[in-house]
C-alpha cells in the first residue's frame, strides 16, 4: 500500500526506514524528556495543575501594572555578530622578527651579517554550546481564562533596552494571554543573563551548570585579556599577544601598591596610553580604533568621583609652598560631565564606557565591593576585532537534513543564530532552542585590565541577576 507524504508516496518498507529514523516524528523518538505538563500560563488554570491559577488570573486588581524585572547591562548588543562554519577559528599572528645574526664584514667584498627571521604565534577559538527549553504545553489547554474577570493585562514599562543578539518574539509581552508569547519571553530573559555572564567570565570547554542552558562555555573576555599566552600547537609562550593585567587590590580612592605610589587616573592613564602608542606602532593607527572602557555600572559612579579629584592634579602633587589648590565647582563639573555622558577622560580624551552585568562584584563587606575593569580596542577602520562568531543553523545542509521529503521539522531564528525544534506527545509540545556560540578577540594585546579595584556603593540599583547583591524580586509564581 501506498502512503502519500507532502506529495510524495512511499510504500511500507520506506515508511519503516523513516520512522526508524525519526523522519516521521511518531512513537518515542520525538517525545519529551517527561509527558508531565509543566507550562504555567498568566491567565487561566495551570497546565499541570487545575488548582492553580496564573499570576495575572485574579481580575480584581488594575489590568494596567508596572515591572521591577530589571534587564542585565550588556556588552553583547555593543559586539558585532559574524557567521561561521568553521569548527575552530584559527587565527595566526606575526609576533616579530629574530635578532640579526653574524658579524659586520671588513669591506664590501665580505661576509655580511643576516637579518632575523619572522616569527608568528596561533590561537584557536572554540564553539560554546546552549540548548533550553520551553515548559510543557497543552495546544488544548492554552488560552483559557479563570472567569469573566480574568482579562488581558498590559505591563506599562516593558519596553525592551536595545540589543540585535535577541529575536524581537523573545522581548515582548503584549499579550499576555499568548502562551507562546510568555514562554518565549522567559527564554529571553534567561538567554540574556546567563550569556552576558559566559561572554565575561566564560571558560572554553568548561562543561557545568555555572550558566544554565550553556553545556559548554565558550572563552569569555575575561580568560582572553590575559598574560602568559601560548601557542595553541606548540604551547611555545607568545609574549608578544599578551594583554596589560594590574593588580590594584584597594580603595579605588588609594595608590597602588606596587612602590610607585600612582592613584587610579595614574595608573589607568599608563595603561591606556601604553596600547594607544602600541596601536601606532604597530601600524593600527590609535584613532582609526574605537576604544571603550567595559565595566559594571557601580563600579564606573565610583570611579567618576576619584577620577575627577585626581584628574584636576594629575601628575602634580604638590609640595610645601608650592602647594595644589582644586576649584571644587570645576572638579564637580568634570565629574558630571563624565558621568552623565558615560565617558572618562584620559589626556584630554573622552573614551566611552559600556555597562556589562557579566563582570562579577565581590561583596567586601556592607556596602563595599571589589570588581575588574577592562579596556580596549572594540574596531579597526570598521573591521571587528572583538565579535561574537556564530554557526549559521540556517545553512542548506541543516535545512536539507531536518526538512527532507518536504517534512518541516526545525527552523532557525534571527538570521540563523539559533536553531528552533520541538519535542511532543502528540498535542503537548516543548519548544527547544540551540545555538553556537564564540568571543573571537583578535588583538588581545591591544587590551589591558585592572583587578580588584575596591569602592563603596550605596545606591539601591537593582542587579538583574539572581544570586548577586540587589537582586529583588519576591512575590508569587501562581495564585490560588
């Protein structure tokens, strides 16, 4: 008997090959990891369980209502995001040329010296890999409502902040009655903190729970602005692809501890200008690159206030008689001007300071905190020297294998960054969401950091990341 397939008929024998292979997505190849239905909808009764309701069911309070759900400061919307297809990405650098040899001839007629010979170093930038999950859904059950009461509410401050890394479905929540809508917003919400952190502080190959949804970090900028750095073959050290890493390791308002007694404009200062003349010589042009600052947004309303204080005498102590006198309006002015444009000035240069939530605050004591502070070079005559590579999960061989004999299985989002399939029990479906993912930093020697940089901080703000200090929420995950 023949059976006909989106316009294709086959006979029993086909029939048993592609069933065998999952083609046909029946029996237990395409089935969740539980048949427990786990979605829990805003409106109407829970899925799993009749006798609880959604968080937004109970029709006696404003539809209209406000959200405390703070969104992560990111650097990942300030990177560019490229395709790739390559397993590693392999990228070479010449890191010099030996030292001349020999001995200066007697005369032209004799043995001249030889010149050195080039030397390169490789490095090898390896996938991150996430796959999550949608809660367990019931086609038949969403939709629902509690009563005539439970209506549609509207969130009056959910406009999503700015980032092209995210597909625009994972940032709304305009109808709030949408499962779909509502379990896509929870994957955004999750992608987004748990990825700005792996960006940060992410090991390449660590396979653990640190950061749900990734079961393989990727090299985050913390492992990349480093010393120490090697050959990827031959583990030969390669000195010359080596960040700039200060240890300051005290009040952000004190000196370093190094003898030389610098404050933090001094010693930020060295830093930034070391890879601007770096930049020159090495033929990059220090400003044919955008440069930034990254750190977090406590750290950066600290600073503004030593730096302006500092600035104002930088490089002049003062001594008796000879004394520095500061014009405290003209000091303040610096630091508003500094803070409301998110800039610090080093030279008479203002260099931008991106916000990220991925660079961890260690708690010192109450109220007092330590965290890092990066700086680099982010393009190079509008080419990318820090992105974020992805694997095109669009590409016509996945599109071939999953949608074989016109049997549409998966999909891909946002420009093939990530790849969209199911799981089901007939009419229960779990979305599932992958994708692949790596920081390449091209010129990691054109970036510096400084660690444990101590402040005192004592505006509420609220972090966006469970676990960390001033993260709030509260409240009910369903009603009764």
């Amino acid at each position: 008997m023949l059976i006909k397939i989106a316009e294709k008929e086959y006979n029993e024998t086909e029939l048993a090959v592609l069933s065998k292979a999952g083609v046909l997505q029946i029996g237990q190849k395409n089935d969740p990891a539980s048949t427990t239905l786990t979605a829990t909808p805003l409106h109407g009764p829970f899925h799993g369980n009749a006798n609880q309701f959604g968080i937004f069911s109970d029709g006696t309070v404003r539809p209209g209502r406000f959200s405390t759900l703070a969104r992560p400061d990111q650097l990942i919307g300030n990177l560019s995001l490229t395709k790739s297809d390559y397993t590693n990405e392999i990228l070479e650098v010449m890191t010099g040329q030996t030292a001349d040899t020999g001995t200066n001839a007697t005369g032209f007629c004799g043995d001249p010296p030889t010149v050195g010979q080039l030397k390169t170093c490789r490095q090898t930038f390896a996938w991150g890999d996430y796959y999550i999950k949608t809660e367990l859904t019931a086609a038949a059950l969403t939709g629902q409502r509690r009563n005539y009461a439970d209506v549609p509410v509207e969130i009056l401050n959910m406009g999503p902040r700015p980032n092209n890394f995210f597909p625009d479905v994972m940032y709304r929540l305009d109808d709030t009655r949408s499962e779909f809508r509502h379990q896509l917003f929870k994957v955004g919400v999750s992608l987004e903190r748990q990825t700005e952190q792996v960006l940060i502080q992410g090991t390449a190959g660590t396979a653990n729970n640190t950061y749900i949804g990734w079961f393989t970090q990727f090299g985050g900028l913390s492992g990349q602005v480093a010393t120490g750095k090697t050959d990827s073959v031959t583990s030969i050290v390669c000195p010359a692809l080596d960040s700039t890493v200060v240890s300051w390791n005290t009040n952000i308002d004190g000196t370093i501890a190094d003898g030389s007694s610098r404050d933090i404009v001094e010693v930020t200062s060295d830093m930034v200008r070391g890879k601007w003349v770096t930049a020159d010589r090495l033929g990059f042009g220090r400003s044919n690159i955008t440069w930034a600052f990254l750190m977090r947004y406590e750290t950066f309303a600290s600073l503004v206030d030593a730096w302006a204080c500092n600035y104002a005498t930088y490089k002049c102590a003062g001594v008796q008689y000879s004394e520095n006198n500061r014009d405290a309006f003209a000091v303040n002015q610096l630091r508003l001007q500094m803070m409301n444009g998110q800039y610090l000035l080093v030279d008479g240069i203002q260099v931008p300071v991106i916000f990220t939530e991925g660079i961890p605050q260690e708690t010192l004591g109450n109220n007092y905190y330590k965290a890092d502070i990066f700086f680099g070079a982010l393009n190079w005559s509008g080419m990318p020297l820090a992105r974020l590579e992805y694997f095109p999960m669009d590409n016509g061989y996945v599109s071939e294998y999953f949608n074989a004999f016109g049997i549409k299985t998966v999909d891909s989002l946002n420009n093939g960054l990530f790849l969209v399939g199911h799981r089901d029990t007939g009419l229960c479906l779990e979305w599932h969401f992958q994708a692949r993912m790596r920081l390449v930093l091209e010129t990691a020697f054109l970036w510096g950091r400084i660690d444990d940089v101590w402040y005192r901080f004592y505006d509420p703000i609220r972090n966006a990341l469970p676990g960390a200090s001033n993260y709030y929420d509260g409240g009910l995950t369903h009603r009764l």
